[in-house]
C-alpha cells in the first residue's frame, strides 16, 4: 500500500510522539484510536465512493475544522476560538486574508 505524503507524515509524526510519550510515561500501546483517516479531495472516484458528492464533503470538512473546538468542549461557540477563521467567514472580524467567495464556491454554496 502506497501512502499520500501528508498521510504518511501524519503516521510519523504521531508514531514518533506515542513512542516519546511511551517511554517518557513508562507505557507501552497505541494513543491514538481510530487510525486517522485522509480522503484527498481532488480524488473524484474517491469521494463519490463514500459521499453524496464533493460539495457536500467540502461543506461536512468547512464545518468540522470550524465546530472541532466546540465539539472538543474547548469553547462554547465557534466565534470563542480565535484560532479559527470562523469569524471571518461569518463576518463578525475584518482584515481576513480568508477567500470567502472561492470557499462558498467550492463548498457549493453560490
């Protein structure tokens, strides 16, 4: 099996810390569970094989990236993360280097 290089450095880096974290903290085993898992969105056959279509997986990973903090219980609401683009996509912060047209675009949103 031949991984995608942002895969494969995904599988190092966190093989890399589970043995850090192993041997620091006297553990053997894996941190990590479920695998981590990477579609490539410009694999077309890919994604019509597990997703109604590519506009509707764009919008599913826009929202995810946005909501993981909320889901995570880090914050409370998207807008409370300022680590996110949130704000900028819905306007409550200027000054954004965010392409808010070409997002809407790919996510099939205009």
């Amino acid at each position: 099996m031949i991984l995608d290089p942002v895969t494969n450095g995904f599988r190092k880096l966190l093989s890399t810390y589970a043995h850090e974290f192993n041997i620091k903290n006297n553990r053997s085993g894996a941190l990590f569970r479920p695998k981590t898992k990477a579609i490539c969105l410009n694999d077309e056959a890919e994604l019509n094989s597990q997703f109604l279509s590519r506009q509707d997986y764009y919008l599913n990973t826009f929202n995810y990236i946005h909501y993981n903090a909320v889901e995570a219980g880090i914050v409370a609401h998207a807008a409370d993360w300022k680590w996110s683009s949130f704000r900028f996509y819905n306007g409550l912060r200027a000054g954004s280097i965010c392409n808010i047209e070409l997002a809407k675009q790919i996510c099939g949103l205009i």
